[in-house]
C-alpha cells in the first residue's frame, strides 16, 4: 500500500487509511520520538485534527510504501527519515492496543 504524505493531509486520514489496510495495528503521530519500550503519554501525541505539515520539521511530500512483510522498526523509521514524522506503531493484542515490537512484523 502507499500513503500520499504532504502537509495538507490530516493526520487522521493517514491513521484510518493505515488501518483499514492493516486491522490488527494501528499508528499514533508523536511530537518527538519516544523511549524504547513506553507507551506515549497524552502531552506526547499530536491531535489526530492536525495537519502533517503541523506535525513535522521537515516538509518532503510523497508517497510512503508499506508493504505486508515490512517491519514496525522499518516503518517507524521511514517515517522518521522521509517525512520527518515520529511514529509510534501499535498491535492488537488481547483485544488491547499495545506497543508492536520493532520486529513485529506487518501484515493483514
């Protein structure tokens, strides 16, 4: 799949798009990166109302590629490299959405 990224999308469309494609993960936009292992707190997301371009230092728009194979550290990485996003990727586990571990891999 591919997401159109420029600074006039809002971040909840990238989110719903994400999604439908891959149901058991989920994204969540971060002001800044965050540490190994914790979950973000509130002060840390950014509104899901927001555009990416209020979202991001840098302002490449493009088309990110998520392919089903791809690992959530690759994705949370590309996302950090192209498009200047900090990314958090989430897994449906037990009915619970958990931090997906770097070697999570992403599928349908």
């Amino acid at each position: 799949m591919q997401i159109i990224i420029n600074d006039h999308r809002k971040l909840h469309a990238v989110k719903t798009e994400f999604h439908q494609a891959f149901p058991n993960f989920k994204l969540e936009f971060l002001k800044k990166p965050s540490k190994v292992g914790g979950s973000p707190s509130e002060k840390e997301l950014v509104k899901d109302g927001n555009r990416i371009g209020q979202a991001r230092v840098v302002h490449n728009k493009g088309l990110l590629t998520i392919t089903a194979g791809m690992t959530a550290a690759e994705l949370t990485q590309n996302f950090i490299d192209v498009y200047g996003l900090s990314v958090k990727v989430l897994e449906k586990k037990n009915a619970a959405w958990v931090d997906a571990a770097p070697s999570a891999i992403i599928r349908v």
